[in-house]
C-alpha cells in the first residue's frame, strides 16, 4: 500500500472518529445533526474504501437524502430554548470511560470477526447465482435467498408509518419559514432527475449495486423536495390511493411469495425460469412504496388539510 | 497514475478536515451548513478520484447520488430550521 492510501485511510478515521465524537457530545443540536450528517458522508467513503459499494450507495441516498432532512426539520419543530439547550448530562461525562469503552467494543468485535468460519456465506451464495434470476450477488441475496429478511423490513418500515401517522396531523402546514421564490425552479430541475435516478437504480439492482432502497430513498428525495417547495398532496391522492401506494410493495411481495407456493408449493422459493421477472416486480414495487413510505416519514401525519395545489 | 489520483484524493480530504474545523466553529447556523455543504462537493471529488485509482465503477453511482441530494440538506434546512429573525439565531453560541 502506498503512503498517500495510507494517510486517507488514516485521516478518513480521524475525522470520522471527530464527527462521531461531535455527534453525540456536541454543546448545540445543531452541530450535532450537520456532524451527523457529514459522519454518514465520510462513512460511504469508507464503504467504497472498504469496497463494498452497495452499503456505499445506501448509505448516501438514505444519510444525504432523508436522513438529514427528518433531522433538520425536526430541530425546526423544536422549541428555541431547546434547540440551543446543552447536552448538559452529555457534556459532564468524561471522555475516558467513552474510550476504554469503544476500545473494548472494537477488541471484542475484532475477536468474534476472527472466530467466524473464514470464507463465511459468500462462497455459498455464489455457487447458487445460476439459479438467482440476477447477476448482481447482492440484489440475489436481498430479493431471493434472504427475500423473507427483506419482506420483514418493509413491513417495519409499513409500521413505522402507521405509528407516526397516528401521532397526530401531518406538520407541513405549520411551519413556513422565509419566502424561497427561487425554490420552485430548483425543484422543477431536479425532479425529473431524481426521478429519473431512481428508475436508474432500480434497472441496475439487477447486475449491479443499486435496488429497491437506494432507488425509493432517491424517489423520497424527489417528493421531499417538492413538499418543501410548496407542493401539497392531491386531494384526490388522499385516503385509499394512497395508504394503497403505501403497502404496495408489501402486498406485491405477499402476492409472490404465497403465489410462487402453487408451483413449487416452499414459501418464497421462485421457479428458475420465472425468477428475473418475479424479482423485477418486487424490486419496482418495492421501491415504489418504499419512496412513498420515506416521504410519509417526513411528513409526519396524514395529510387531511388540504388547500389546493398539487405536486 | 494510482498514486496521483490517492494524492489528489489526500488533498481534497485535507479540505474536507478544514471544512469540520469550520463546522465545529461556527458560530453561526448558516456557516455550519455551509461549510456541510462543501464537504458534500469534496466528498463527490474524492469519489471520483477514487473510482480511478480502483476502477470500480459503481463508485461513479454513489457520486451521483450524492451530487444530486446536494441540495436536499441545504433547502430543508432553509424552509424548516433557519430563524425566521436572523438577530435571534439561537445557535449562536458564546465561544
């Protein structure tokens, strides 16, 4: 390895190391989430160092997309006196035990990583590839050995909404801020792009890194966007239209997986020659629904009052 | 020429360790996104220059995702976190 490989490795962990640190003792909220958001930046650089650009591209649609956007708009909700508040039982504890603590976390890790069967699954999985339906080892995993895992997933994510839109009111209403007139063109521009990035994605999950997350975090993206920009949801698209683009990936997964039962009567286990389109359809609806479910998230109730406009 | 491209990609997170000292200073909210916002551009920088010392290509995708979520953080931050009265910007701190 080369000096200069060396010393970005070695800086990527310092700084990374630093904005860990800031994130969680950072004297104002604010600091807080810009070194959270900048933590997960400098993490999908080490995911590509690391070189395991799948996790890379998840980490960056999800920590650069939404992920900064909940947590901003968050502090926004929160009161003045509390969003300057410091971290006062935080700030008290001293860095040592936090270091001792880490460190030994790191040790332990680093002996249960050792212990592990040396090749791991990965041989496995790609003696199994012929029979997948994908080229991409990953997508395979994701969509058809491991598919019950990810069903389960989007299923947490279905429920996470129903627990946050039981909560109360969607928050859109409530909070305008400084006039953006410019804000509109911007969205305008990169709407089409997002989207565009989106269906990008998904076409690539099938050989390559990409799929259904990164895909709906961009589409997420996209509508966030827009919501900021002044756009409302469509009268018409409230209600049943769209609790059903909500559990649309789940139920597609459902239909498949319990559908695939009649020919080989296994839960979950697709025939070979149907496997590539039965994939392509729980990846297109799987990101579909899950782009609408991350801009559910942020808006944060559903949406009933609404005055005009549409997306 | 794998040498020059870490060279380069060394230097442009030797920006990136600027821009934090400026995200932990402050004082202000905007300075912090800012500064947030520029170790976004480096970071696309860095990628780029480290799909060419690796040639893996879809390093090429995850720069992309990251240029074009550039200015998710920066207009909610605008429409939903910035004080409406500039004089009361409550992250300033007394440093």
């Amino acid at each position: 390895m080369h000096p200069a490989e060396a010393l970005f490795d070695a800086l990527l962990l310092l700084s990374m190391v630093v904005l860990a640190w800031q994130g969680v003792h950072a004297r104002n909220m604010f600091r807080a989430v810009v070194s959270f958001m900048m933590f997960g930046l400098l993490t999908a650089v080490a995911w590509v160092r690391l070189e395991a650009p799948d996790i890379a591209l998840a980490e960056a649609a999800l920590g650069a997309g939404l992920t900064g956007a909940l947590l901003l708009a968050t502090l926004g909700r929160l009161k003045p006196e509390r969003r300057g508040a410091r971290l006062q039982r935080a700030a008290k504890l001293s860095m040592l035990p936090w270091l001792a603590l880490g460190l030994a976390g790191t040790m332990t890790l680093l002996a249960v990583t050792l212990a592990l069967p040396a090749p791991g699954l990965g041989e496995r999985v790609l003696s199994a590839m012929p029979e997948a339906g994908v080229d991409s080892p990953v997508t395979a995993v994701l969509l058809n050995f491991r598919a019950w895992d990810t069903l389960l997933e989007i299923a947490v994510m279905l429920l996470a909404v129903i627990a946050i839109w039981s909560l109360g009111q969607d928050v859109l209403a409530s909070t305008s801020r400084l006039p953006a007139p410019s804000l509109p063109a911007l969205v305008r521009l990169l709407f089409p792009l997002l989207v565009l990035s989106t269906f990008y994605l998904l076409w690539r999950g099938g050989h390559g890194p990409g799929g259904a997350f990164p895909a709906g975090a961009l589409l997420a993206a996209g509508l966030v966007l827009a919501l900021l920009a002044g756009a409302r949801v469509p009268e018409r698209m409230t209600g049943a239209p769209l609790r059903c683009a909500l559990a649309a990936g789940l139920l597609a997964f459902i239909i498949i997986a319990v559908g695939v039962m009649a020919e080989g009567g296994v839960f979950f286990a697709y025939p070979p020659r149907h496997a590539p389109m039965l994939i392509a359809i729980v990846e297109i609806a799987a990101g579909l629904s899950i782009g609408v479910m991350l801009t559910a998230l942020f808006l944060g109730g559903e949406p009933t009052d609404t005055q005009g406009g549409s997306t | 020429m794998t040498v020059f491209y870490f060279a380069g990609a060394l230097f442009l997170l030797a920006n990136v360790v600027v821009a934090l000292a400026r995200v932990l200073r402050g004082p202000t909210a905007a300075d912090r996104m800012l500064s947030g916002e520029l170790m976004g551009t480096t970071a696309v920088a860095v990628l780029l220059l480290l799909y060419g010392a690796t040639g893996i290509e879809a390093i090429i995708d995850v720069a992309l995702v990251f240029a074009i979520l550039a200015a998710m953080a920066v207009v909610t931050f605008v429409r939903r976190t910035w004080p409406e009265d500039p004089a009361v910007d409550n992250e300033r701190e007394q440093t």
